[in-house]
C-alpha cells in the first residue's frame, strides 16, 4: 500500500542518492498530489502506482524537475475522495493534482479541485461520465461548462461501444445482448442515451436490460433469468471485479452461457482472470494499453513493451493496463511543468495543461482537437481503443491477445476473435 511518509520525495532528495542534482535548481520545488483507489474493490487500478511513482521521482532531476510527489488513497470511495483532495490542497499546499482511475475516484478529485483553483491532470475513466458526471444538472447539456483548471485523457463510450459491436459483429449470433450495469457512474452512463442503448438499436441487436443493481451485490439469480429467457448470447456490462467474478461463477452454475462476454472495467486485471481459472477462457474486454502498443515514453524513453517488462521484473507480477495510463499521467505533467516559466502559478499551469501536444507510451495527448465534441474540447483529450480477448495459457496463466484495432489500426492484432467454448 502507498502512503505518504514512504512516496514522498524529492528532485533534491534523490540527487543525495547519486541521481544528479536538478539541471535547474532556480526553479521552485513543485509539489504534485497523486490519488488513486489503493485500497478496496477498485485496489486492481493502483497496482502499479508504487512503480511509477518512483520511476518518476528517479527520471526528475534528469528533467531539470525539483518535485516531490504525495500519495493518497481514495479507498475506492467518492467521498474519501473530496476529502484526500481537500487535504491536498489545504494542508499540503500542492501546486499540481494527478488523479487516476474510475469516477469514484476522478470525479470528487476535479470537482474539489475545479472550485479550490487547483490544476489536475485526470485518467482512467471514460470522458463522458467524467465531464457529465460533474455537471450541476447532468441531465441538462444546456447547463454544461467547461472546466478551467481540470484535463482529462482517456477514450470515451462511443470508442468502447464500437469496439465492442465490432468484436460482435465478427461473429455469427442471434443478436441478443444481456446488459449487466451497476448503479455507480459508469453503469449508469452506460446504460444512457449517451451510451450503448442507441448504438445497440441502430445495429440491430436486442436489448435485455434489467436495471442497475448494487455494487458488491451477492445474488444475481434475477439478471441471469432474465438474460437466459432472452436468450441473450452476447453478454456486456461494466461491473467493478469482484461483482463479475460473483456473476459469472453463479452464471455457469446456472446455466446460463452466452457465445461472447465483453465486460468494461472488471475483465482489464490478471488477476480478475487468474481468479476465474478455466472461466476466464476467451472472455473479452477493451484494451487501452498493452506491450505492443507502438509508443514510447517521453519520460524515459521506454517503448510500451520496455516499460511493461521493466514493471513485471519490480512488481514481479503480470502488466497491468493502468501502468500504461498512471506513467502517462506523470509523462503530461512533467511536460507541462517544464513549459511552464512558474509552476507554482495556478494559473499559467492550468494554461500549459491546456496546450499540451505530447506523444507518451499510450500514444499522443493534445487537448482541443476534433475527435471530442465542442463542449468537452478544451477539457478532454481522447487515446486510441482496441478489443482483446484473454486466451489461457498451459501453464494455467492468461495473456490478453489483441482481437479488433478498427479504432487504431496502428496497434497490431495478435489473433481473430473466437467464441466461448
């Protein structure tokens, strides 16, 4: 587990271990809050959080960058959340916010930080139930405004829709889809008209949606009936891991076996799968990042399959797609500090943000661009979206093979895409 008294360091600090003194010690220290879900059933996120801190805090003082970094753990809770990102700001007195991973933890970080006037660089969570989820009046676009001092990077549900339709649409099924959607932010954006229901009539499948259930529900006897008497041979949901690994388990020993499943959100880990065993067999999700995306870090240097084998020989344990995501985020912060003639000045940092144009190890991150409607433009930057599928291995492991890249083609494919057995 991260905590403060163990990640916090310094560009000076480090120099004292042989690393090099900053190359611009005239710079003020600049100190950097970082919140994640380190704890609870969003804990799956932050794997790699310990790696990257320290990868960043070494990489500094070779920037020119005096930073010292304080961790937080939103304990997968939103409102521990707005509490950790209060103590940031007031107690701690940091001058930058990096924040990562769903919008539990995102959304109260931005919110607080939006109306204190600090800057945060946010990820892990598709753009729409981050920007809409932070609305007055969500249900009103009219009301929506953009932000001044937040900036999120991450793929929105029209990517993860469309990836999802075309790993379905390459196989032959009865176009019957069963919805497993929970009542947080993610579920409910999905299940929206800014999500797949939409997406879903137009292409021609059939609908079985339930309704939103509970997270850390124990019994999903009700879904499963309904799902079996839709004959729903295609299963999607964005549920948070261990509720799927609850589903699926009581899905197979009620019967219940659709063709394909792909699941946002609780399918990303090793370990998720590795929990299933033989269950995890061709279960499919999207890929945000993964060892063969082509990219490189601005940071280090490091191509994705570089930085990717370098965390499994400290982590001792399998890549995780947030690696990708958490190195990217200090990637875009070091540059936009670096840009900046006073980061300490909230405002000409939220400014350098805001002009960001950055190719990082998951690929380039400009705000501003085309490919985001207009009144989520100056706020959110958007990464490409691929679909993989998790094939076991004999050794009883699983690696996630890339299946579709329409969205990307510059990510390659590792395999075509194949039912459940």
């Amino acid at each position: 587990m991260l905590n403060r008294r163990t990640f916090i360091a310094s560009g000076a600090a480090l120099a004292g271990l042989g690393l090099g003194r900053p190359a611009l010690a005239q710079r003020k220290a600049i100190r950097i809050g970082y919140v994640s879900p380190q704890t609870g059933p969003l804990s799956a996120f932050s794997a790699s959080d310990a790696f990257t801190v320290r990868q960043f805090l070494a990489a500094a003082p070779g920037l020119g960058l005096d930073v010292e970094v304080i961790v937080k753990d939103s304990q997968s809770n939103p409102n521990r959340a707005a509490e950790v990102a209060r103590e940031l700001i007031s107690r701690d007195e940091v001058n930058l916010i990096l924040v990562a991973s769903t919008p539990e933890t995102t959304n109260p970080v931005c919110s607080v930080a939006e109306s204190e006037e600090i800057p945060v660089i946010s990820t892990v969570a598709p753009w729409q139930p981050w920007f809409i989820g932070q609305q007055g009046n969500p249900a009103d676009p009219e009301s929506w405004q953009e932000f001044d001092y937040v900036y999120h990077f991450f793929w929105g549900l029209e990517d993860n829709v469309r990836v999802f339709m075309n790993m379905w649409d390459a196989v032959q099924t009865n176009k019957s889809v069963g919805a497993l959607w929970p009542n947080d932010s993610d579920g409910n954006a999905w299940s929206s008209d800014v999500g797949m229901p939409p997406a879903l009539a137009e292409a021609g499948y059939r609908l079985t949606d339930p309704g939103r259930y509970q997270n850390l529900t124990d019994d999903f006897s009700a879904q499963i009936n309904a799902f079996k008497q839709a004959q729903a041979e295609i299963l999607v949901g964005i549920p948070i891991p261990p509720d799927f690994t609850t589903f699926w388990t009581q899905a197979r020993q009620q019967g219940y076996r659709p063709k394909l499943v792909s699941v946002a959100k609780a399918l990303l880990f090793p370990e998720s799968i590795a929990a299933l065993g033989e269950l995890g067999d061709n279960l499919t999700c999207e890929v945000w990042w993964s060892p063969q995306h082509p990219f490189r870090s601005s940071l280090t240097g490091q191509s994705a399959g570089e930085l990717a084998a370098d965390f499994e020989t400290a982590a001792k344990r399998q890549w995780t797609q947030p690696a990708g995501f958490v190195h990217a985020l200090f990637e875009v912060a070091a540059d936009a500090i670096r840009r900046t003639d006073d980061p300490t000045d909230g405002d000409a940092l939220a400014e350098s943000i805001a002009a960001t144009d950055l190719q990082t190890v998951v690929g380039r991150v400009a705000w501003g661009q085309q490919n985001v409607p207009e009144f989520a433009r100056r706020n959110v930057a958007k990464t490409p979206l691929v679909g993989g599928q998790w094939r076991r291995k004999q050794d009883g492991g699983f690696d996630l093979v890339i299946v579709e890249n329409a969205l990307a083609p510059e990510i390659p494919l590792g395999d075509s895409i194949r039912t459940l057995a």
